[in-house]
C-alpha cells in the first residue's frame, strides 16, 4: 500500500476571487502553478495590488522547482514581480504569456536575473519528479494551456481558465482530444476553473460578438470608440477586422491597450495591414466617420484613458455629440459606481454608449465555461478527485456539486487557501494548515506613467510610517472647504506638515470640476502627488491614505 | 396668450438614484413630492444617509404649501425627518405611507409638531392654486399612488414608482382607467419612473414568484430562512401563506422587519392566524422542519440580523447544516460585496442559499415598470411634454427616447436636479438654475437600537470637530497590528486622545475573528463606541471616520 503522498496547497484563489497561487509538492520537490494578484477592495486606503501570502514557498525556498503559468491574465500572473523577489526560480510559460511577463519584469528591472522558459501544447517536459504536459485550451486569451501533471502517485490536471470554443478565432482550437487520452488512461485529480459556475448551458463562442459589433460599426456616423480588456486579443482582432472593413482608420490610445496590441502583433495573433493604425495626433486629420479609438478603460479606473476622454480630459480622445462609445466588456463587481460614473459623463456629451446591458444584442462573451463545459471536461477527464478552483467559497461549493452530479468522478473535494490537502491511489484528505493570505502592496504609481518600480508590501510601508490627507469637499460646488489637513506619524525629523497641505492644495486646485466630483481620481492625485513630495524631501515611503470628507 | 408658467424643478432623483424630491411651483405656492434619502458611497466615511439639498425650498419657506408623497419607500418619504425640521409643513399620504412616516417623526421626537393628513385614491383635494387627485398604481409596496395635479396651465401626472401589476396579491389594481380619462381630457406634463428603462417587454406581477417559492418550500427539509426587504409587503405576504401551507411557525426576525409587519398587519396588508407567529424565543421549542425565519438583510448590512446570523453572533437565529436561506431581494449595486461575503459565510455553515441569480427560477421581481409597462402608461396619457424622473442621467435620456418612439406624446424633455423646467400651454423650457444637491446625515447610530436622535447635516457636524481612528488589523490572524491612532482636530480643552485609543482597543478586543474580517462590521462598531465616548466627555458630536487600514 502507498504511504506516500502528493501534497496540494492552494495559495490563492480558492475561497476568493483572483491572486490565483497553487503550490504541488511530492517530497523535497515543490511546483507553483500561477502567481496572481487582486485588485483591492475601496476599503483599502492606499494599496494598488493585493498579491498572496507566499511565507509557505518562502520558508520552503530550497524546494521550489519552478512557478508554472496557465496564461497570461493578472490575476495568474500579476503577483510574479512580487513573488520573484523572495524566489529567484524559473518561470514556464506559452510564447505569449511570456511576452506579458517579459513587460512586467522589465518594468521592475528583474527581467536579467530570472530564467524564463518557454513551454508549448503537447510538448513535455520534466521538472524533479514531475512531467508536465501542457494542454491547449481556450480562453478570452490567446496562448492559453492547461497542465497536466504527471507525479508518482498519478497524473494530476490544472485546467487553468478556460472554456470551450469550438471556434476560436485564431483557429487554434481546446484540445479535446489529449484531454480524453488522459481521461482514458486514468486521470488522479482534476483542478478546474469554477469562475462561471452559476451560468447554465454553454458560453458562447468569441466569434458570436461579431454579427452585433459589425451591425453597430454600419449604423455608426461619427467616431467610433471601441473598448475591451486590454488583454482580449481576440476582441480586438474582431474590432480591428470590422474597422477595415467599414472604412476607419485605427488610433490605440492607452498605455495597456499599446503594449497589448503590440505584443499580440509580435506574435502573429494581429494581423494588421499597413496604413490601418494611426498616430494620435493623427486623429484629426480624418474625418469623423473614418475614425476607430481602440481606448482602455472598460472598467471605469478612474486614470483611464475612457475616463479621461468622458470629463474632456485626454490630450487626443475627444468624445463630440453623435460618436459612440462600445464598452465590450463586463462589469467586474465592484466596479459598478465608476462604470456608471464613467457613462453618465458619455451620455452627458451626447454619444452612443452601447454596453453590455443584455438588451444590446452580444457585444461581450465571457472566457470561462459555463456549467455544460465544466461537465464535458469532466466527463473526459474522468478523475478519481474533482477539486474545484478559482472562486469564492459559494463557487467552490457549487462547482464540487455540479462535478459529482456527473456520475463521472470518484469524488469531490472542496479545499481553500492554505489547506494541504495529500493525495495518492488510496486516499485523498485534508491534513493541516499552511500559511496563507493577503499582502498589500504598494506598487509606486497606478497613473499611465510608471515612475517608480519599488515595490513594498503594506507591513513593511507602515514602517516608514503613515500619511492621512483628509480632504473636505463640496461636491456641488467644487470648491476645496477647508485647507486639507495631512497627518504624519512614524516620522522623525523635521515637520513638513506644512509644506505637504500645500503640495496637496496646489494639486486640488490643478483639477477641473468634473475630476473634483470624481473621488476616485481626486484620491489617486492626491497620493502621487504627495508620494513624490515626501520621497523627495525626507526619502522615505510612508503609507499614504487620502480621506475625501464631502461636507 | 398664456405667459404665466408653471414651474417644476426636481432637488433630488433626477441624475442620480435616489432622494427623490420635486418641486412643483405656480406664482407663491409650491408643493413637494417626496422627500427622499439615498445611501452614502462607501468612500463617504462617518456618513449615514445621504438628503437632497432644499436651500431653495428653505429660500422659499412661506409658500411651500406640503409634502404630498406617492409612497412609502425610503427614497421617497427617508429624508422627511431633515426636510420636517427646516419646514413645518402638512404631509400629505395614503394610509400606509403615513404609518411609516408616523414611526419615522416618532422615532425623532417630531410626532407632535407635523400635520399628517390622509389622502386616497380617486379622492380629489385642493391645496392652494392645486387641485389633487391620487390615482392608485402598483409596485412592490402597498398603498403607493400616482399624482394628478390640477394646475391653472393644466394637468400634470407624476407616476411616483410603479409597475403595471395585472395581478396584485392584494386585490387593489393600478387604475389604468383613471390615467385614460385624463389622456383624454388632455394632460400638459407627465413624469414617469425611469428606474427599469433598460429592461425590455414586461415585469412580472408580484404572483410570479409563488410557485418556484412553493418549491422551494416544499424541498427543504429543515429551518428556512426568508429574508425580503422589510417593506415587501406583497412577499411577505406569499411567504407566510407559504409557511402556513407548509406547517411551518413563523419568528420575525430583525426590527425593521417586525415594525413592518406590524403595520401591514395592523393595516389589514396581512392576515396573519393566530399561532402562526412565535417569539424568537420559542424556536427551540419546535423541530426545524417545523420553522420559518422572516428575516431582515438582504443587502449584506453589517449589522443586520442575517449578516449577524451568518457569522454566528445573532441571539436566536442559528444558521445549521441543511437550513435553507431565500434572499428574496435583488442586489443594489454597490452592495455585491458585502451580500456575497453574507453568502459565503452561509456556505461556510453549509446552508443551502437561494438567491436571485437568474438560475434558480423566479423568487424575486422587480417593483418596477419594464419598457412596454412605460409605453403603455404614455399612450394612455398621451401628455404635451413627457419628463423622465428617478434615475441616473444615462437612464433619463434613455427613457426620453422611449417616450419619443411611442409617438404618443409632444416632447421629451430632460431636466435633472436644480434645473427650473417652465411650462404652460405654449411651451416647456428651461430657465435657470436653482440651488440642489446633496447633504450629508449623521442621524445616530445604525445600530439596531436607536440611540440618538439628532440629526446633523455634514456642514454642521464638522464644526464641531473631526476624529479619525486608524485602525490596523491583520486579516488573516484578526490581530490588531497596533494600537490603533485616533486624531482629533478642532477639539478645544483637554486632550482625550489616549482614553479614546483605549476605547477603540477595547472595541476591537470584543469583536469576534469573523466580524474582524469584515470591516463594515468593525468601521461601524469602533463609530458607535468612539462616538459615545467622545459624546459623553466633551458633550460634543463631531464627525468620526474610522479608517481601516489591513497590514
């Protein structure tokens, strides 16, 4: 009988949504799979990312092999800048997840110190005791694989995020087939994505946009601005065909949107025929009903280059009466309040706002299988465990129901962050606990231009003590109602209280009503502003709070 | 040639949701519909509600001849305390409405000084230049009434909220021939409820949720919980029906829900035989398959009974393995996360949730018109100029343009707060400019109890100082990572900073590991301690921003 077992330790992401993490370890060997980040709730004063815990891999350094990546989304590979500083292993991933990861070292200035090794579909390979076969699937990304882990105690599968297009529009289609093989040959445990758990039925393909999009680009007489995640090439593969097609001519404004398109053109997954993209500047010189903005935004970030162009404040995009605006996106929770904001000031300016209301026709499909995808795969993959992950607890739990109605598992195991749970032929069972949670990290500056490439968690921040900015606002009449106050703590030397209500005045007073009622921006400002001020007079990184006080 | 003109000139609700509030003005006499509140952005620290701006009315103190209200919904009567201390006008609403309104002026020791006057539909009365007909509609409350006011231009329809319920549990129908003989007589303006302008076709009536909560019912095999909005009478209704059905006893769980069945009950919006009632104490008297829980929460507030039940500190309601939870409710937008941490808790007891998302068969419908409900009602009317009311702006324009499709009317104009829209026989057209927006309420405590029955706007509580308690917790262990800072200013005399750190320290000791996870629960708690505290030593009530900050 086996007494040995496989140990698998979610990080992050299991029991909440995004900083995706998973540790594998069989002995003295240990492999990651994803290193995401999350976007902080608003009740986070003062944190740009939230990352996990990685204290488990830390105190385990010598083990650590390797951190695989399924694809190249931020909540699977935005903590990496993070978790390489305390890890100098090497990193596999796909071409164009790499392509992603290559930007985000080099922006952090670590891209000479780590490996980066390139894995591809059907090709395996063999790390300590495992070998990992990646799978394609496919997702709202391109490059996108599952993993299949081959250990001594049985294959174990990593879906990754994924759903099942059967026509993707790069052709390059889920590989039904390995799966099966794998399934057919017997298959220890699945780990599979529960993002959509509660949609029924199938997701539709991501070509299913297009009739709606070309349908709208027709009836369009004026500009047209086009905004997507910045990382769903396929949508803007499908927003730069139809722009041919109708005759406009295509600006990319936004730093996201710049370096996406241009990764994905690198690579072959754009293909854009020459004279198609133009300059900025060049804007005006077509006329309106020739024009296409590819623009980042979609979520309302109050820095974004929509939500500049909706107060009227972007250098380039201008948003007149009769353009429309396609937000060809989805609400992520959360992000409700700025999204509206953000339409509101459209509607104010008299465009076409098309959003994915479900009364607009598709302009949106989700990258994640709904619950008859899920079942399809499990029911090829035919596991002895079913381990659901990516989601909060409710999806986890959902997601393990769904798996044994199948009939097609041994059975199902519902594990969160910081669970270990061992595995082998005879058993499968939770035993104790690793450290796991959040880290908040303050990554320098979230406005377009990177000025700062420290990054430090929140702990070690409130070291350099605490900055509160309390800022008292008339939102009806714009005007600053009281001089602000800032509060140092954990400083020695010198006051400068002073001097930073001042630098925090002056900022204020440089913003146009329209941003003044945005507090979201005016909070974003404010810390920058005050960031640089104190970096720059005591060298110190404090952790920096503005307090909007609407009176 | 007519040259007087009737003025109408919204101060709240129109460019946002909620606080709706409108003034309707001929020569010196103005009347008000509604007086409204809406609930604070959680950026807007230390803030309870959210009221419109009535300078103007104020301003205009002798001619405002009374508030008429269309029903009793929070955003349409909850800002009637604030806007009764400025003005000591007559109310005017149905029967119910004002049993609500009569809890509410008791609950601010105003009971005595306002003149609550009962009006009913098709009962006309004259105030002034105005002569008033109430039209009965429906919606999710009951009693809730359209206005048609006779004015010296003609007649002018405000909706109030509405639904055209062809069924409603009460027997009382929308009086849609009411609204056809003023479409004939001729109506000059009609403003209508904009709030579901983006859903397509018709809203189900209130009925439609029965049989899937029959079901429902029927499948749970131990205690089941029912939570609505307390004002539901109409679900409330259903649900107890379905409880004595069923064989289950009924305990009424949280204040606002058992305020509310009273009402209804006493009302005769309920018939309720005896027995079927128990006290919370008595739930252990009977087997779970025996009970139903009516409980309060729906939106994920932090204090409310069935947040405090899902993470186990509610005195008589005990969430166990098996137990069905109903949210009966929609999500509100911006309360996404709170409601999925309630329901992730619940998971966490292994309930079984039923919640309205849009897989698990209809247990919810909205109180609100679809599009085809908004044309029907403007054909009947048929009005010269069409006014969208009770919306953000995207959905006023929205709502313009469905009007303008119906071919049914003169025009559609779009007005929002502040906006003087003048109108007679000839014309309607905007003219100015008055003051509106919104202040900001401290009103006590949200607690349960209440405490403290002042209310003071923002502007008035600043004077008065402002404390900031920064608090450090550590999600993941629950520790408190520091002592926590609290920072006064605007404090004459002695300096109680240190018995105020000790305060929040002891706060914060009393609170269990799950309530320090969430930090709506910890934010409000540390208030209400740090503001009897600072209370009962300097007597004054300054503002207080507790400021979480995770490390």
């Amino acid at each position: 009988m086996q007494t040995k077992t496989l140990k698998i330790i979610p990080l992050g992401g299991l029991g909440e949504f995004g900083m995706n993490c998973l540790a594998i370890r069989w002995e003295d060997d240990i492999l990651v799979i994803d290193a995401g980040l999350m976007f902080p709730e608003t009740e986070l004063l003062g944190v740009d990312v939230v990352v996990p815990d990685i204290s488990y891999l830390v105190e385990n350094k010598a083990h650590v092999r390797g951190i695989l990546l399924t694809h190249g989304h931020e909540d699977h590979i935005g903590g990496l800048p993070w978790v390489l500083q305390e890890l100098k292993v090497p990193v596999y991933g796909t071409e164009f997840t790499l392509a992603y990861v290559e930007g985000k070292l080099e922006e952090h200035k670590m891209l000479d110190e780590i490996d980066l090794i390139e894995i591809q579909p059907k090709k395996k390979f063999t790390i300590g005791p495992f070998t990992i076969e990646p799978i394609r699937v496919t997702h709202s990304l391109v490059d996108c694989v599952a993993l299949a882990i081959d250990t001594p105690v049985g294959v174990i599968i990593h879906t990754g995020d994924f759903k099942i297009d059967l026509s993707p529009p790069d052709g390059k289609p889920f590989d039904l087939h390995t799966f099966a093989e794998y399934g057919k040959r017997g298959v220890l445990a699945l780990l599979q994505d529960s993002t959509n758990v509660e949609r029924h039925g199938y997701t539709p393909s991501e070509w299913a946009v297009k009739p709606r999009l070309d349908e709208l680009f027709s009836r369009t007489q004026k500009k047209l601005f086009f905004s997507c995640f910045s990382s769903s090439i396929y949508r803007i593969r499908i927003a730069l065909e139809l722009a041919r097609t109708h005759g406009r001519k295509v600006a990319v404004i936004g730093r996201s949107m710049n370096e996406s398109t241009e990764i994905a053109q690198d690579l072959g997954y754009l293909d854009i025929p020459p004279g198609l993209i133009i300059n900025p500047g060049q804007l005006r010189d077509f006329p309106p009903e020739k024009l296409m903005l590819l623009i980042s935004g979609t979520q309302g970030e109050p820095m974004s280059a929509l939500s500049r162009a909706a107060v009227d404040t972007h250098k380039h995009a201008k948003i007149e009466p009769g353009d429309t605006v396609i937000l060809s996106s989805r609400i992520i929770p959360g992000n409700e309040k700025s999204i509206f904001r953000v339409i509101d000031h459209l509607y104010r300016r008299d465009a076409n706002v098309i959003c994915d209301d479900g009364s607009s026709g598709l302009i949106h499909v989700s990258g994640h299988g709904s619950r008859e995808e899920m079942r399809l795969l499990i029911n090829l993959v035919r596991p002895e465990y079913f381990i659901p992950v990516h989601g909060d607890y409710r999806y986890l739990r959902q997601h393990a129901q769904v798996a044994e109605e199948t009939g097609a598992i041994g059975g199902a195991i519902v594990i969160e962050d910081g669970d270990v749970l061992e595995v082998n032929q005879q058993q499968a069972r939770k035993n104790g606990k690793v450290t796991a949670g959040r880290v908040l990290i303050d990554s320098g500056s979230t406005i377009d231009v990177v000025e700062d490439l420290v990054i430090k968690d929140r702990r070690t921040l409130s070291e350099d003590g605490i900055v509160l900015a309390v800022l008292a606002l008339n939102k009806k009449s714009g005007l600053v109602e009281r001089l602000p106050e800032v509060v140092m703590r954990g400083f020695g030397g010198s006051d400068i209280t002073e001097p930073a209500r001042e630098v925090v005045m002056r900022c204020l007073d440089s913003l146009s009503p329209e941003e003044k009622a945005d507090y979201g921006v005016v909070k974003e400002k404010v810390r920058v502003e005050l960031k640089r001020f104190i970096q720059k007079s005591t060298g110190r990184r404090p952790m920096i709070m503005p307090v909007v006080m609407e009176i």
